[in-house]
C-alpha cells in the first residue's frame, strides 16, 4: 500500500468502526477487512478535512468524500462523529447500520434458510460418534 494524506473540503465523519476498506467484490465498502478480500484503498479520517489514504495505486485516486462520508456512515454500528452539524450530515444517520457487520442482510437471510432446511431433513445437529 501506498500511503497518502489527502485534504477535503466537505467535513469529513468519522465511524465508530473507524477505518474503511474498499474492495473489489460484492461489497464495495466494508468496515472489517475479510481474510482474501482483494483491496484496493482504505480511508481513515484523522482530522475535521484530512484523510490518511492507503491505496494499492502509485498516485493517489480520485475520491468522492461525499460517497466515503456515506460509506462511512453504512458501515457503523451505531454512531458517527462529525465537527459540524449541518443537513448533509444529518441525513447520514438514517444510513447508519446499513453495511455493518460481516455478513449482509441477504446473507444472514440466506444462512437462516439454509439453518430452517438442515432441520426440517433433520440433519442440523446430527453427530454420530465413531
């Protein structure tokens, strides 16, 4: 990774997961790094218009704080913290939660059917000792 320091205008928040790690796959942006999760930046807010940027480019990449603002927000569990208050910002705390968490919704929903079929055939929790 190569390791930048990058101002912005708008204010940047910072999540209560704190660092995010974009990466290639279904999963734009998460907030916990996957083992084999194949990535190509991670943001890191330090300051009120800084950002520490580490990146697999040589040069930095075009970011869209707006979109790293609303990722961040996706990707905490609970909570943001911002130095300014303003509607932009406001409207960020109907996202929070929304990307939160190792397994997405669909995911869950997914593993839960995959749970409620191994019972009904009756193969959940069947060990047999040797």
């Amino acid at each position: 990774m190569n390791w930048f320091v990058c101002e912005t205008v708008p204010a940047l928040i910072l999540g209560d997961s704190g660092c995010l790690f974009e990466v290639i796959g279904k999963r734009r942006y998460k907030s916990i790094d996957d083992k084999g999760d194949d990535f190509t930046n991670i943001f890191l807010p330090v300051a009120t218009h800084k950002l520490l940027l580490g990146t697999s480019f040589s040069t930095i990449p075009q970011i869209n704080f707006k979109s790293i603002n609303k990722a961040m927000a996706r990707c905490s569990y609970e909570y943001f913290i911002c130095a300014e208050s303003s509607a932009d910002k406001t409207a960020l705390i109907s996202l929070i939660g929304d990307w939160a968490g190792i397994l997405t919704d669909t995911e869950k929903e997914q593993l839960l059917r995959e749970i409620i079929c191994d019972i009904e055939s009756g193969s959940f929790g069947d060990v047999t000792d040797t």
